[in-house]
C-alpha cells in the first residue's frame, strides 16, 4: 500500500495525491491544494471547523490555511 504502514508520512500523502489526482492535474494546481488557492476562492468558502492534533504530520500547513481562510 503505502510506503511506511502502519503510520501516515508526508511520502504517504504525495502518493495519495499521485494516485487521487487526474494525471494532467499537477500537484501544485489551486484544485489539489487549498493552500494554493487565490485568496478570493477562499473568502467564497462557507465557514468551516479545522481539527488537527498535536502529532498531525501536516499540523503546520493546517495552521497556514487556518490563518488564510
């Protein structure tokens, strides 16, 4: 399955999107990534609840679009 079973890792996430994505659709695109996404899509978005724990791999990006939205 993914590279380091039975835990989650930054490596596990780009083969997700790897395998989520549409092969024309780059990873770096506003549609993979909110955090890529122009200021205006995000003031569109109705409110929302981010959840992230202590041990989130990605706890840094979750505050990064926290503090964008």
């Amino acid at each position: 399955m993914w590279p380091s079973e039975p835990s989650f890792d930054r490596i596990d996430g780009q083969c997700a999107a790897t395998a989520y994505l549409p092969p024309a659709l780059p990873r770096s695109a506003p549609r993979a990534s909110p955090l890529l996404a122009p200021p205006r899509a995000l003031a569109a978005l109705p409110p929302l609840l981010q959840v992230a724990g202590g041990g989130e791999v990605l706890l840094l990006e979750n505050f990064e679009f926290g503090q964008r939205v």
